[in-house]
C-alpha cells in the first residue's frame, strides 16, 4: 500500500495539472487530445486525465467514455473498461462503437458467453454490421460450435463478398470442422557401421475427431534387419476438461524383432498459465522378455511463434541394473499457423515414442541425436511433413556408428 501511494499522488497531481490547463478547452478537443497522447505518445496516464477534464463537460458523451474504456482493457483495467462500456450500451444501446468494444474485451479475457450475448444484442440494431459478424464467428469457433459459425459467415459473404477477413475464416472454417484425416508416411534409415541393410517404414493412418477428443488408427508396416513385419497401432487424444486432456496409445505386433511385441502409453497434459504446457505420463515396451516401463515428464512454452519444450524419460533399472534416462530439447517456430511450421530437436538416448528407432530402445548403450521438421500446407486440406535426422550411437562397448534418417509424411482432411 506505501508502494502505490507516490503512483496515486502522481497521477493525482497529473490531472489536477492537466485540469487546470482544460478548462477553456471543448470536450471534442480533449478527445482528440487524448487520441494524441494515447496513440502517438503512449502515455496513458495524460490521456485519460484528459478524458477525465471531458467528462466532467459532458458526461454521456459516448466517444469519450468508449475512448476511457479501450486504454482501460489496454492497461488491463478489465473492470474499470467493463464499466464504461456497460454505461453506454446502458443509456445508447444501439451504440455499435461500444458493442464492438465491449465484444472485444470479453473475448479477450476467454469470457465468450457473455462475449456472445453482446454480440447478439448489437445485432438486434445491426443486423448488417461486418465487424459484429465477424466477431461474433470468432466467438463461435472459440466455442467450436463450427456449423452455426459457418452460417453468420456465409450471412456476412452475402453482405460483402469480398471481405477478405471473412473469406479466410470460412476458410478456416472448413478446415477446423473436417473431422477426418488420412495419412501416407516413409521413412529411410541407414548405417555407416551397426547394420549392412537399410531399414524402411511405411505407416497408413486414419484420424477421426470426436466430441471425444481424436482417435488414430495406424497400421504399420517395417522392413529391418532383413526382415518384415506389421504393427496394428490406435492413438487417442480423450479431453477431461478445458484445462487438462490425456494421451492414450496401444499397440500389437506378432513379428517380434522387426516391432515390440507390445507397446502402450498414457500421459496426462495441462494447459497452465502464462503459456505454459506440461505433461506427465509413462510408457510400455515389450519385446517377449522381460517389459519395460519407461515414465516420462514434458514442459513447454510458448513465446510469440515459438514454442519451446524439454523432455525426460527414466527407465528403472532391472535385476540390479542401473537407472537409465534419455533427455531432448526442441524448439518449434510457427510460420504462420499449427500447420506451418519448422521443428528442430537435440537430444541425448532413444524415445520410446519413436517408431523407427525404439525397437532398439533396450539394446543401445548410449546415442546422441539431432532432428529437423519442416511442415507445410499446400491446400486447404493437404499437409506435407518432411523430417532428417542424424544419430551418434554406441552400439557395443567403444564402438560408435552413425545413424542417417530422413521421412515424408502426406495427410489429407476431409
């Protein structure tokens, strides 16, 4: 409270100055005043002092008060900015201005209910204004209610077919509602020491989104050590509620050698504050001896188009062997969406969750490794995945090879 007592005297005796100095000045002059002061000088503090000197001249005037309300929600004074808009829409409540304004601000703070019931009442006066459609679809695609967002969409297209930010979230639209996906991938590995053959693996899969969450079905088909098999795989992503969502995998092969005999997995995620996403969870892999459990911890965050995260995986050790861990860092920048992206990942030890390696995942002594992604859209509903990647493995005691590993991978919505 002493801290914030020479804030309070300062500003307090900023408007007193600013006061003293506008009273010969019209409201409209002050508003523009504050515009100056805001926008040019990014000193909030004189332009709502200035705001202030207009109000005490006219108190219901509208501009003024939006005006107050923005630098407020700006500064994030949400209650402050929350008032002001509700005093105008409450004395002018066709006052489109304030609609957008206060739209704005709920949907800003993740508030979307209340967000749509604004929009909605400032259509009842405006039935035809583009930026409440607008807003109100974006309200509506937070909400993932896409079939209702794509009718306000197609209403606001009829307005004005060539709204360039209407056409792009129809667009997105579409996209966003496909609940099925198909995907081709191959993969090319080879060995300057531990293996003459190189190993190839061609995955088939089928993505289907429900109120659920996403489930995957793969099959999988690998040619290693000289040798065939086939993998019958399902992935699912169920959600448990806004904040947190699970992981589960399960997995079967009866060509053990070229696949796991088994494999299953479960994690738990958290969407937290600030940014911040993390993961706890463990992994199985059973190659027809004894199973192996592996747990495993993720911690990410995003920062304007990155996402950068670290992960861990323990093994425990087994009939008196020791404890065993691997570890990665990978940074993600998104080039303009979750569909366009570069990915690069440097670590030490094999994931379990790699499908071309952990069928070595009990038998490597130690491996660093190094990876690259790249991840494009090259239409509405096609996406291309390119990974290369480059490992430094002791595969007996003192004897290093190299690891040379590159993939393709093709999905298609619909």
């Amino acid at each position: 409270m002493l801290k914030s007592i020479p804030i309070l005297l300062f500003f307090s005796f900023s408007c007193l100055s600013v006061f003293s100095q506008t009273k010969s000045i019209s409201s409209d002059e002050l508003l523009q005043l504050a515009r100056h002061a805001a926008f040019d000088k990014k000193d909030y503090t004189t332009a709502k002092a200035y705001l202030y000197s207009a109000l005490v001249q006219s108190p219901d005037y509208a501009d003024v008060r939006i005006f107050l309300g923005r630098i407020f929600s700006w500064t994030n004074n949400y209650d402050s900015a929350s008032i002001c808009f509700s005093y105008v829409l409450k004395n002018n409540p066709d006052n489109e201005d304030a609609a957008i304004a206060y739209t704005d601000l709920n949907y800003w703070n993740d508030k979307n209910d209340r967000a749509l019931t604004i929009c909605n009442n400032a259509l009842k006066y405006h039935p035809q204004s583009q930026e409440i459609l607008l807003r109100k679809t974006k309200i509506l695609l937070a909400q993932k209610k896409f079939s209702e967002a794509n009718s306000i969409i197609q209403s606001l297209l009829s307005i004005n077919k060539n709204n360039t930010q209407a056409r792009e979230i129809a667009d997105a639209i579409k996209d966003q509602s496909s609940k099925n996906k198909i995907g081709i991938s191959y993969d090319y590995t080879s060995f300057d020491k531990q293996f003459n053959n190189p190993w190839h693996l061609t995955s088939s899969s089928y993505y289907r989104n429900t109120k659920m969450g996403t489930v995957i079905g793969r099959i999988n088909y690998a040619n290693r050590f000289a040798e065939n098999g086939w993998q019958a795989e399902m992935d699912a992503y169920p959600k448990i509620s806004k904040t947190f969502y699970s992981y589960v995998n399960a997995g079967y092969s009866d060509n053990i050698g070229v696949f796991p005999h088994w494999r299953a997995g479960y994690s738990l995620y958290a969407n937290l504050p600030k940014s911040y996403e993390a993961e706890l969870g463990f992994r199985y892999l059973n190659f027809s001896a004894a199973p192996i459990w592996i747990y495993t911890a993720y911690v990410g965050k995003y920062y304007k188009s990155w996402l950068f995260g670290s992960r861990v995986y323990i093994t425990p050790g087994q009939n008196g062997s020791a404890v065993s861990s691997s570890y990665a860092l990978n940074a993600n920048y998104y080039l303009s969406d979750a569909d366009n992206f570069w990915s690069a990942t440097i670590g030490y030890g094999i994931s379990p969750d790699d499908n071309v390696n952990s069928i070595q995942f009990n038998q490597l002594l130690k491996t660093y490794k190094a990876l690259l992604i790249y991840q494009t859209k090259i239409s509405k509903f096609n996406i291309l995945y390119f990974n290369m990647g480059w490992y430094y493995q002791e595969y007996l005691p003192q004897t290093w090879g190299n690891q040379f590993q590159t993939g393709i991978l093709w999905q298609h919505r619909f």
